[in-house]
C-alpha cells in the first residue's frame, strides 16, 4: 500500500506525453495553506507517521491527502479534489484503508448534485464514463452493505470494494485511480466556470452539505480520534479533510440533516437512520438507479 501511495502523490507522473502538456496550464499547482494548523499534529502511539499535503490551481480550490502509515499493520490513504465553487465538478475522492487482513476501498468522482433526482447532472458527467465504471465492477466487485444516506454522495460509477490485500489487487486499484483521476482531469478542462451568481451559490451550498455530512460522519472519525485523541481528529476533519465546513455556509449539520435529531437536539451517532443499506450495486449498466435495499 505504501507503493500505492507514493505513485498517487506523484499524480503528475500519470500525465505521460501528450497528456502532460493536456493538462499543464489547469494543474499548475500552488501550495496550500490548509496544511499548516494540522502538520504539527503526532500519533499518541509516538510510531505511526501521519503525512498531510494541499494545493490550489485554476479550477481546484483543495486538492489534499492525508496519509497515515503504521508500518505492517496500518495503511491509509485519504485524496480528495474539491472544485472552485464556480464549477459544478464532481469531488474527486479515493480513500484506501489497509490492515494486513483487508483492504477497504471508495473511489469516486463523488457528485456535487444528487444524481438519482438530478438526471441531467447525471448525464453532463457519469453517461460517458459508465463504460469506465463497469469495468472496474468486474476488477473490483461491489464491498457489501452500503446505507442509504451515504449512497446518495455516491455516483454510478462507484468503487466501493474490499478484498484480502495483494499484489494483483493492489495493482488493479492503481490502475483505477489513474484512469479516475484522468477521467476527472478531462472533465476540467471542459468545465466552463459559471458567472451566475445563483448558480455559484447553488455549487456552493451543494459542497457545504457535502463537507457537513463527511464532516460529521466519516468512517475515519473514530480511527483518527483512536490515533491523535478527539481535538487533533476534529481539527484534521474541519480543518483539513474537509474543509470548508465552517467556511463555505452557516447551516449545521441537523439543518442539512433533521431525520438525525435526537430529542435532545443533539445528532444520532448512527451512520444510518433509516435503516436501508444496499449489498449489490444498485445502479444498472447505465447509470439507471434500480436498487432494492435491505433493512
């Protein structure tokens, strides 16, 4: 996994040739500042290393990673690519979690707008790449139980899988984030940055309640809390992972989210309320959603 995580920091490396020059004007890349409240941040265990990067370009407003190296029993990779709120682009997000017994693996180009209602969002950037989806599915089968609250940050093109770490494993997945994070490079570069201010807003309540929900409900939260202790995680979530929570709108997570309000008022630490999950891919071979789900 270590491999993996050094060639997926070294993305310019995917633009070989022509690609390279395809690309050099819109990923020209700045160094971010986001990186500075969390760098000085240490494991309690005193041994595993966590590393943070971030950077800036034309149309990404956060390009960053987090990963976290615990030697044979640990190995976390969390990359995500945040749009300027001009654009209505998918997040690209890939996170890879490994132990010495499994690997559990997202990579997505995670949509802006909820494409199970939204079907002209859904046409403007998954239709094409179904062909791109469907062959990872195959490479790389579908991980079992997802709820239904998460998979609505989810596109049709989804990797959601776990598998025994190996080597074939391990080399397929880089394969698929490379072909994934070309995928999102070409949308781009097509992307035309809107001057509407309504639209922009739209864009920019759309990522709030996106960074809100993963915010607040990540499956890493409690691997980080066990790591850094309950502050440094919740620093490297807002401040870092996810930000923009606190600066892109004012609504709360139960404003985004009321089903999980407890009669306190305090939020439902469940990841799901609602009970439904989904153990198959729910989406047909075109993007069609079809799912049955099971309580």
């Amino acid at each position: 996994m270590d491999s993996l995580r050094l060639r997926v920091m070294q993305f310019p490396c995917f633009l070989e040739g022509k690609n390279r020059s395809k690309y050099r004007k819109s990923m020209k890349l700045n160094v971010g500042p986001h990186e500075e409240r969390v760098s000085n941040i240490q494991a309690i265990d005193g041994t595993t290393e966590l590393n943070f990067l971030s950077f800036e370009a034309s149309k990404i407003r956060m390009m960053r990673s987090m990963y976290i190296d615990g030697g044979d029993s640990l190995q976390v990779l969390d990359f995500a690519v945040f749009p300027k709120l001009e654009c209505d682009l998918p997040i690209f997000c890939a996170n890879f979690y490994s132990n010495p017994s499994m690997s559990i693996i997202v990579l997505d180009l995670n949509p802006l707008h909820n494409v199970i209602t939204d079907t002209n969002y859904k046409e403007k950037y998954y239709r094409h790449l179904m062909p791109l989806g469907l062959k990872y599915a195959e490479l790389l089968p579908w991980g079992g139980k997802l709820t239904s609250e998460s998979l609505r940050f989810f596109s049709p093109i989804v990797i959601w899988t776990r598998f025994a770490p190996s080597q074939q494993k391990h080399d397929i997945l880089f394969e698929a984030f490379k072909d994934y994070f070309k995928a999102w490079l070409d949308l781009m570069e097509e992307a035309v940055e809107e001057t509407d201010d309504a639209r922009i807003m739209l864009n920019m309540e759309a990522q709030h309640r996106y960074l809100t929900w993963r915010a607040e409900k990540d499956p890493g939260h409690r691997m980080l809390k066990n790591l850094i202790g309950e502050a440094g995680a919740k620093e490297v979530l807002k401040s870092f992972l996810f930000n923009g929570v606190d600066e892109l709108g004012s609504k709360k997570f139960l404003d985004y989210f009321p089903e999980y309000e407890l009669g306190d008022g305090t939020v439902n630490e469940k990841r799901s309320v609602l009970g439904k999950s989904f153990d198959k891919r729910p989406w047909d071979s075109t993007g069609q959603f079809i799912a049955s789900s099971h309580h």
